[in-house]
C-alpha cells in the first residue's frame, strides 16, 4: 500500500512511481510513521511553524527510510533552484547522450 497525500490524479502518480520520482521504503520506526499520518500541522497563517514541520517530518521520514544523507542535505530556495539547475543540465546532457548514441547506432546499421 501507499500511504500520502497527493493532488494528482492516479495516473499521473502511477507514471511518477514509474519514472522513479518517488522513494517507496518501509519503515523500522513505527513512531515516525504514526508521526506522519497524525501529526498536526500549525497554524496557516503561521508560516515560520509550518515550513520548520513539514521540515521536520521530511527529515523523520528521510531517516526512518534509511536515507540518512538526504536527510540532512540542506533545504532552502537557493538551493532548490541551484538543485534544478544542476537536474536541468544533467537532463540535457543525458538527453544529448542518447540522441548521439542513437545516431552512432543508426550510422552503424547503414554500413
């Protein structure tokens, strides 16, 4: 079972699982778990309360799935943004990969 909230439909969460951009681990904490599916979040107009929650269970659940060192990457906007820049490079370079692997296979084929 999967246990979460999302807003997608059940398509696109099943294509998400798919692709890999969700970790799917079990837990040895139980205590994280029942932290997660019980814990209340602050006050909404309480901003500073709500981000340093969602930080913390983030944390919990990341250490409780045995990734100890995305647990304690550090979290920020700057970083967020300098994290998709280095995705987006990542992504048009393994793009461009595959397009010159493709067409060294196609070459290939045609001698």
């Amino acid at each position: 079972p999967i246990l979460g909230f999302s807003r997608w439909s059940s398509a696109h969460l099943d294509l998400e699982l798919k692709r890999g951009a969700w970790f799917r681990t079990r837990t040895s904490h139980p205590q994280v778990l029942l932290r997660l599916c019980t814990s209340m979040l602050p006050a909404a107009d309480d901003n500073v309360a709500r981000a340093k929650h969602q930080s913390d269970l983030w944390r919990a659940s990341l250490l409780a799935a045995g990734l100890p060192g995305l647990a304690s990457f550090p979290r920020s906007d700057a970083v967020d943004v300098t994290l998709k820049d280095i995705l987006r490079s990542h992504y048009i370079r393994v793009k461009q990969e595959k397009s010159n692997l493709e067409f060294s296979r196609a070459h290939n084929m045609q001698e």
